[in-house]
C-alpha cells in the first residue's frame, strides 16, 4: 500500500509551489476529492495517481511516498 511519508510536509509541499488543493488537483489531473482524501491520509493513491502527484511536485516518489507492507506477519512461537 501506497502512503504519505508526512500529510503535514506533503501539504506544505503544495502550498509552497503556490496552489491550493483544488488548483494543485487540475495541474495533476488527479481529481479534488482523491487528492483530498490522499492528503488526509484517508486514501491510498494508485501507483499511476502517486506519479501523477510526485511528477506535478516535482519531486521524487521516495520525497512524498513509502510503500508498506500489507502482508501479515506470521508470529513465531
């Protein structure tokens, strides 16, 4: 699963390119609510919607993103 490293510093990031949510949506084609929500942390990007969002910024996928593991983890007894 695809998330935020910080929602915080990923705002911050749009904010300090000049846009607000809604125009930073339309530069990345990435629809206001999806990108509301990933900004929240309530959502998990697509890996095409994360290239969409860390190529607008700029930047690269490991600036904005981690990939974690969805696996469960086996306890050893």
């Amino acid at each position: 699963m695809i998330t935020l490293k910080s929602r915080h510093e990923f705002n911050e990031s749009i904010a300090k390119n000049g846009y607000s949510k809604r125009a930073f949506a339309r530069k990345s084609g990435v629809s206001e609510s999806t990108l509301i929500q990933i900004s929240n942390g309530n959502q998990s990007p697509r890996p095409e919607t994360a290239r969409k969002i860390y190529d607008a910024l700029q930047q690269n996928f490991d600036d904005i993103f981690v990939i974690e593991s969805t696996e469960k983890q086996e306890v050893t007894k």
